[in-house]
C-alpha cells in the first residue's frame, strides 16, 4: 500500500519522437519537489442583459490550454542525468561514447530546441494512498538552474513548458539506476580560471588554466532561453504550438564567497576582459580509474559584478556574478560533460 503522502510521488520522463506527442514515460528521477501545473486561459462573456449582474456558467469556457512549472531534483552521477541536459541545453547527443569498459561520456553543449519534447509524468498521491498520474506532453525546457553549496548536494532545476496535461494515462511503474549517488560540494575538486580553450573532435578542453584560490562557498549556473509559448492559432482547439526561441540566450555563474584575491575576479571587472573558466565535480570509478564526472567549461566569461564590501568585523564577502559569451571561434558557450556508467541517455 502506497503513503498518503508526498512518501510515493514519482516523477518519470522520455523524450518524445514528434513533439508534443505523448509517450510512454521510462526514465524514473529521485526528486526534491515539483511545481508543474495546467493552466487553463478562462473566457467569460461580457454581454449585458437585462437583471444579470452575474457570469453565467454556460458562457464560461477554457479557451487556451498551457503547463508550467519547475522540476528540482540531487544531482547523480549516473541514471539519466544526459537526457535532462539534452534538453536544458538542446545538445545534439544520442547515444554517449565508450571511454573505457563501462565508462561512457557525453558532451552537451547548447543548440537549437526545434523538435524536443518531454512527456513528464509526476505520480502525485492522495491522503488515501492512492497515487495519481499526471501526464504532460511537449514539455520544452526554457530555463535551468544547477547549484551547490557548502555541505549540501548539488541540484539541478529545470523549468518546463508544455502544451497540454493528461490524467486518464495509466501511471507507469518507476524504477530506479541501482547504486546511483549524487555530486556533493566535496566533489568540486577542480576549478580553474584561463587558459586557453580550445575544441577538438567535439570536445572542449582547457589548457593552462590555474587553480582558483578564492574561497567560494557556493556556486549558481543559470540558462535562460526566451521562447514564444504561446503559439494559438485557428483549428488548434486551444492547443498551442511548439514553443520556438525567440529571443539571446544567457548563461551566467555566480559564486558566492570571500575576497581572496583582488587580482583573481575583480580585476577581470576592471578591466572587462574575457577568460576561460572551468568546474569539475568528480568522484568514485565509472570504469577503469574513471571517474564519475560532472564538468563545466565555459571558453569566454566576463565578471559583470564581484566588488567586495565590509559589513562588520568578521571576513570580507565577494559575490560574483559571469557570463558566459561566444568567443567568436567554433568553442561552444557552454560545455557539459559526463562521465558515468549510463550507455544511452536515459537508461
């Protein structure tokens, strides 16, 4: 017998072969919380009549159909984390390359959305044990957000928009990647800042780039992709179209932190110059002295904001804020690389 509670939720998802289509929901994620909604444009009329001082239900209807919401979720190291940055980032990748028996890597970096879709199915129980589906198709994501901090696990939120809602699907059954963990804090060995990029056979790496020394005690990556969702058209019966980019994507990184070194980011705010910057969390084996990995590249950031300032007696804060920009050379942006025992994206 299932908890009445939130004890039983499941949140499951797979990718879609023509989007906004529904599919049959594979891909089982531990999550934190959830806040996806259908939400329904109401049209009432506005004519006058005689005495009717109030709406009338029979000329009330739902006249656009729209879903919304976050999915946040621990960041592991294994189990279907590459079909979530697929989509965040609208990477090209398929099917993720052998590194050494079974250790596999994949290398997302951002490209057009056109054509991706999620069905997202959240099993959400009542007070009865029952656990209800919810079932939303052409789910699009315009917007991510990847954090950790000191003595937490890394999460990752995703913001989702989607065409329509289903409750008469069946829910799925969930199972999960057997041995999975997740990226903590303490996993966040190597973190550089310049040198030099460069990309090869797919792959961004960075050359001489030196160990931060700042003390950052948390780290914010954010995506924000501008789309026209709400796409109604006549014949469509309420349903919108697929969502399209519109609008320039941004991708930033905040660091909150001390006021280490004045040379190491507030100089780059002076001065405004680009440099590359790289984090890794690693940790454990994939496969032949591989490490489980999550890495972070980005060729060309500029401080936007890091001044420091006193606000007592006890250390100096620096919050930091980047952004990442094209460095006008076949680098991406961004770079997301993981290395983990999954052979296909969502196993």
């Amino acid at each position: 017998m299932p908890y009445g509670s939130g004890l039983s939720a499941q949140v499951m998802a797979a990718q879609e072969t023509t989007w906004a289509t529904p599919v049959t929901v594979t891909r089982a994620y531990e999550f934190l919380g959830e806040t996806m909604i259908f939400d329904p444009t109401w049209l009432a009329s506005q004519g006058l009549k005689a005495g009717q001082a109030v709406e009338r239900a029979s000329r009330v209807t739902q006249s656009r159909f729209n879903v919304a919401g976050d999915l946040t979720m621990e960041h592991t190291d294994q189990g279907g984390m590459g079909l979530l940055w697929k989509h965040a980032l609208g990477s090209a990748i398929t099917t993720p390359t052998l590194v050494a028996t079974t250790a596999y890597k994949q290398i997302h970096v951002p490209g057009p959305r056109t054509g991706f879709g999620l069905t997202v199915q959240i099993g959400r129980p009542q007070t009865d044990g029952t656990v209800r589906a919810h079932t939303f198709n052409g789910c699009k994501c315009l917007g991510f957000e990847f954090s950790c901090s000191d003595n937490q696990v890394a999460q990752l939120k995703l913001t989702l928009n989607g065409q329509n809602e289903s409750t008469a699907t069946g829910l799925a059954a969930a199972t999960y990647t057997a041995g999975a963990g997740v990226f903590s804090f303490a996993d966040a060995a190597n973190f550089k800042i310049g040198g030099t990029a460069t990309t090869s056979a797919g792959e961004t790496t960075i050359a001489s780039g030196v160990a931060v020394t700042t003390v950052a005690t948390g780290v914010t990556i954010t995506g924000t992709i501008p789309a026209a969702d709400s796409r109604y058209g006549l014949g469509n019966a309420g349903l919108k179209k697929e969502q399209i980019e519109n609008g320039i994507q941004t991708y930033t990184i905040a660091l909150a932190g001390e006021y280490t070194q004045r040379t190491e980011f507030y100089d780059l705010l002076k001065s405004g110059a680009a440099t590359p910057l790289q984090l890794d969390f690693s940790h454990g084996d994939a496969g032949s002295a591989n490490p489980y990995l999550l890495s972070f590249i980005f060729p060309a950031v500029k401080v936007k904001e890091g001044g420091p300032q006193v606000s007592g007696a006890d250390l100096v804060d620096q919050s930091i804020t980047l952004q990442a920009y094209d460095d006008g050379t076949t680098n991406p942006v961004m770079q997301v690389k993981l290395v983990s025992k999954d052979s296909v994206l969502a196993p």
